[in-house]
C-alpha cells in the first residue's frame, strides 16, 4: 500500500523488516540509550551487525 501524507510519499509492506530490500531507513521505538534489546530493535541490530 502506497499513500501521500502530509507531504511524505509512504510505503507500507508486509515482510520480514530485516530482509527486505532497497529501504534507505527503518524507524523504530528505542530505548534512549540505543543498546540493543529483544523484538523488532534487537533483530534490527542482530541484521545490521557490529558496524
């Protein structure tokens, strides 16, 4: 699905976040620290790796 709000062209897909492909950023709740935790922010920093 495919949608302009506000001014912003946005894209919703159903998938795997950490597989897919050609996304430029993945915005997620994080803690203030940004130390990788469980859910959707550890598989995120798991697929990313150290760098």
């Amino acid at each position: 699905m495919q949608f302009f709000y506000q001014g912003v062209d946005l894209q919703i897909i159903q998938g795997n976040i950490v597989d897919q492909k050609g996304i430029d950023a993945v915005v997620n709740a994080a803690n203030a620290g940004l130390r990788k935790g469980a859910g959707v922010a550890g598989a995120i920093h798991q697929a990313a790796g150290p760098e």
